[in-house]
C-alpha cells in the first residue's frame, strides 16, 4: 500500500527553500511506494514549471479563500509553516506531520514578530522574543522536543541544531537532513575548464536580505581592491530579488563596480542555463549546490546579521566545508574567522580551476544529490509518529502573536 504524501509549499516565489521542497516532491513522486500531493498557491511559479517539463503530479492548488481537508496521510513542510500552516489546511488528528529546519533562525521566527526585530544582534532578539512570548516559546519548546522525539522535525545541518537548541534549551537528539538539489540537466557549458588569464566572469546567487548584504558588501570591496592592483578583468553579476535589491544596486554603484548585469529571480528551468557560463558562483545554501552540480567552482560565503568589514569577509570552498553545511553565520565581533580572502581564490583558480569544479561536485553528490540524500528521507518517513492529535494544542496561535500578525496584516494592504 502506497504512503500518502502531502507536500505544502504555497509561494509566489522559488527561493531556495521554495525550490528544496518542490523537488522533495518530485523525488518522492518517483517512488513507487509514495503517493505524492503537491500544495501549491495559484500563479506560483512552480505551475509553469510542472506544466512546462510535463511533471506527472497531484498538484493541489492552495486559496486563501479556503482550507482544504487532509485526511490521514503524512504532511510535510518547511518548519516556518508551522506558523501558518492552519490558515490554509486543516490536519486530521491521524496525519502525521513532518517539518524542516533550513534556517538557524527558524525556531525563532517560529515567534510572531516584526521584520526590524530580525535586524537586530542575536542576544537581543532572543531576549525580546522570549519576553513578548513566554507561554508560547514554553509551547513550541514542547512542540521540539516532541517532534525531534518522534522524527517529526529534522535539520539541514549542525548550525541550525546549535541555533535551535540553544534558543528553546533542547537535549534531544537532532536528526540532520541535508538539503539537496535536482540532477543537472543537460546544458551547454561555456566557459572554459581553466581560467581565462585575462578575464573572471562571477555570479553571486541569493536574497537580498539584511545578513546576506552584509557579508556581500565586504567582498565586493575585496574584489575592487584586487582589480585595482592586478590587470585581470573581474565581471560580477547577480541572480535573486529582496528587499535590499535596489539598495544594493546603488551602493555597489557608488563604488565603483560598473557594467553588473541584474537577473533578479530566475526559476528554475532556466538558473542551470544562466550560471553554467560563469567561472565562479559566489553564495550560500541552495545556491552553492545548484552551481557545484554543474562542476562550476562554488564558493560560500557567511552570513552576518552584523554590518561587516572587509576584512572579516572569508570564503571557503563547498567542499572545504562540513559534510552537510552550505554555509553558516559570522560576526563582527569573531577575532578570527576561518576562510580565505578572494585574492586567495583566484590564485587557485589560476592554478586549477578544472579541479575545483570536480570537487564542489564530487562534494555535491556525496552529501547533497538526490540519490545521496533519499535513504535518509526515507528512514525519517517510515519512522516518522509525530501526529497532529497530539501536537495540535501546542500549535493555537497566542493573544500577542493574534495582535502582531493582525497589525501586519493591515500595514501590508
């Protein structure tokens, strides 16, 4: 008898998170032992993607309008849905629910809260999450426990186990899940196996958020101060949208970095065509695989939720990283940060660039394929009793969270 399986993922957008889940779908829809539903909002961008390569799948569309009954079955979704999830389907208390961590600040944002909030050092918007939200942190911390228990919340990597568990003071034992990509489709490459001596073409893939622009603005300084003192040709490029797009377009304006080509989002069908003719891909999570896949050099660089100097700006290669990490987060105040400057990276992809592609992906499809990651999966869903009957009264949204999320209802229209 085949596993039902409800994968929830209504967005009008396809950031990496939004991307992770959709081919979590499309792998499980190739197994014979699942039967997959895909939750999805209408005009999302995944309907022309599901339409456009003849994806054969149960795909669901999600309205606000309504709520749609799931009866029994496995649910599965990104752990910040948690919060959400209610508004547009109603659990039976027999589904069992399985929720993933992708980010560090996951459990945090779990805690209705305003965007400024986000923006602030970490110790304090522990400390004004925890103060607005006592009961509520008291629940969802139970809402862990239980569900890290019963193989009902897993994480992508150590990073967000330490976040999580430091913030909800959690002993048990986390299930880490690493996030993956689909296989390469079959693209022309363009750019040649060893570097141009003459010219560097970099594409910097990601949001622009606040803790993304802070590290992105130190680098760009390095790479200026390197194309001032050396004759190589240095073009950069950039893929994603954000609130920070146009700021960021100014700022790197003002500077003095000319002639950057702006993408902004791209689904997708279409990122393997675009980046396949860059030397280099620079960014984190999803966008470090989605490049390392296609044998280019993939170069991390860390998050900050601190304004950074270009000093404390490093980079390190997807496969100089811990299995399962696709990045992770600095601060200003770190003494020493581990990584290299980008003067360093092009030395070495002077001396063998065609090596450093072979190993970003060897690393990709040890850790990050779809056939390295689906064991797992697997392993979680079969031993997966986390049920809805019995989390579903940690999950009622409280009287602050109702007033919160109502204001920024009505700031938003």
């Amino acid at each position: 008898m085949k596993s039902k399986i409800y994968i929830y993922n209504p967005s009008t957008k396809s950031g990496g998170t939004n991307n992770l889940m959709f081919n979590l779908a499309v792998l499980l829809n190739t197994k014979e032992n699942y039967e997959v539903v895909y939750l999805d909002y209408e005009n999302s961008p995944f309907m022309d993607i599901i339409s456009g390569n003849n994806i054969q799948i149960n795909h669901v569309i999600v309205r606000d309008e309504e709520r749609l009954m799931i009866n029994d079955g496995i649910f599965i979704s990104i752990l910040l849905a948690v919060k959400s999830f209610n508004n547009n389907v109603f659990l039976s208390d027999n589904t069992r629910m399985l929720f993933w961590s992708t980010h560090p600040d996951d459990g945090l944002k779990i805690l209705s809260s305003f965007n400024i909030w986000l923006r602030l050092p970490l110790r304090y918007r522990w400390i004004i999450s925890t103060l607005i939200h006592p009961f509520l942190k008291t629940k969802i911390r139970s809402f862990f426990k239980q569900g890290i228990k019963k193989n009902g919340i897993f994480f992508m990597d150590n990073e967000n186990v330490k976040s999580n568990r430091a913030f909800y003071n959690l002993n048990e034992k986390a299930t880490i899940l690493p996030i993956f990509t689909s296989y390469p489709k079959d693209v022309e490459k363009k750019t040649n196996e060893v570097l141009n001596l003459k010219t560097l073409k970099i594409i910097v893939l990601g949001r622009f958020t606040s803790f993304k622009v802070n590290s992105l603005f130190g680098l760009i300084e390095q790479i200026l101060d390197y194309k001032r003192s050396n004759n190589l040709i240095i073009e950069v490029d950039f893929i994603g949208n954000g609130p920070l797009l146009d700021k960021t377009k100014e700022w790197i304006a003002n500077k003095g970095l000319k002639n950057c080509n702006y993408y902004g989002h791209v689904n997708l069908p279409d990122l393997d065509k675009i980046i396949v003719n860059y030397d280099l891909l620079i960014g984190m999570g999803t966008s470090l695989l989605e490049s390392a896949k296609l044998k280019i050099p993939s170069l991390a660089i860390y998050a900050s939720n601190d304004k950074l100097t270009k000093d404390n700006v490093k980079l390190r290669w997807l496969y100089e990283l811990k299995p399962y990490e696709v990045g992770g987060f600095v601060s200003a105040k770190d003494k020493e940060i581990d990584g290299k400057m980008f003067s360093n990276i092009v030395e070495e992809l002077e001396e063998n660039k065609k090596d450093i592609g072979k190993k970003c992906y060897n690393h990709w499809q040890k850790y990050h394929s779809p056939s390295s990651t689906f064991e797992k999966i697997e392993n979680i869903i079969e031993s997966n009793s986390f049920f809805f009957k019995e989390q579903k009264h940690l999950l009622k949204e409280d009287y602050t969270s109702k007033m919160i999320n109502s204001f920024k209802r009505a700031l938003q229209k």
